[in-house]
C-alpha cells in the first residue's frame, strides 16, 4: 500500500519492473516546450521522480541525486514533477543547481500513467526512482511506499556508482 503522510494514496497507470523497458514519454522543460525521454542520448539515465520540488523530503531527494552523480560521465539526471515549469525553474535558481534538468508531467500525466506515479487523490507523481541503460531498460527501480519518506540513497548512489562505463 502507498501512502502520502500516513493516508492511502491511489497510484494510477503502468508499474514497471526491472527488465521493462521504459517507455518513452513526454513532458515539459523549463523553457514551457515539450521534451521525450528520446531526446536525451546518453548512455545511462536517471528518472527522479518527485511530488513536488517546494518540499523538504523532495529538495533533499533531488539535491542529492544530482550533486552525487551529475559528475558521472555519460548519464543525464531527469527531475519529473508536476511542478509547473516555472516552479521548477525558480526553485534550480533559488538552490543554484543550475545544471539540474527538470521536467513537468503536469499537463499530460504522460510520464505518471506510463510509470504508474500518478497520485489519483493529489495530482501529483509518486516518490520514486528510475535507472535506465543503453538500451531505455529499466535496471534499478525503487518506488517509496510512504511519499514523505526518503529514497534509500544508500543503495541507489552505490548501484548507479558501480554501472559499467565502457
């Protein structure tokens, strides 16, 4: 069961597993202009998934994932929120995380459907994490079950640390 502070939650749409690959999707950068997961060619990528940039949990999830493994050559780190593009863009210039890109599901809840992140009661995507390979197979997955709890970084800063780079 998930839960957003102790209350149940309904996620809506496709929960994937390690093996799926992920389906492509799209969203909206910082600019207000519609981006694919195809458009990104890097060899590995990182789909970070928040309900909302103005938290605590959410800051602290997103500030570490990309100051620990944005220096990793060959993989792009993507923040989806249903945060409106210009929130996400104050919030990049207020923490002076210039480098992070953030991508908005709020339109469409394309990402969220095709990811099963889709909080049905909030309008807001479910605290989760994806790692992508070469290929847009899903090899790392955690999807939290309580959305005010953190990521278990431990383990995903270790796995994403010890990818193959050639």
């Amino acid at each position: 069961m998930k839960t957003f502070k102790s209350k149940p939650v309904t996620l809506i749409g496709d929960t994937k597993e390690v093996g799926d690959i992920a389906p492509d999707f799209k969203a909206l950068n910082h600019k207000n202009e519609y981006v694919s997961l195809s458009d990104f060619k890097t060899k590995y990528i990182i789909l970070n998934v928040v309900p909302s940039l103005d938290t605590t949990v959410c800051d602290r999830q997103t500030r570490t994932v990309n100051q620990e493994l944005s220096e990793i050559d060959d993989l792009t780190v993507l923040t989806i929120s249903n945060d409106l593009p210009y929130a996400q863009a104050r919030w990049c210039g207020s923490a002076g995380l210039d480098n992070v890109i953030t991508l908005s599901d709020y339109i469409e809840l394309d990402f969220g459907n095709k990811y099963g992140t889709y909080i049905k009661e909030l309008r807001l995507l479910a605290r989760s994490v994806f790692v992508l390979d070469q290929n847009r197979k899903i090899i790392y997955i955690e999807y939290v079950d309580e959305m005010s709890s953190h990521l278990n970084f431990d383990e995903l800063l270790t796995f994403v640390k010890n990818l193959p780079k050639d």
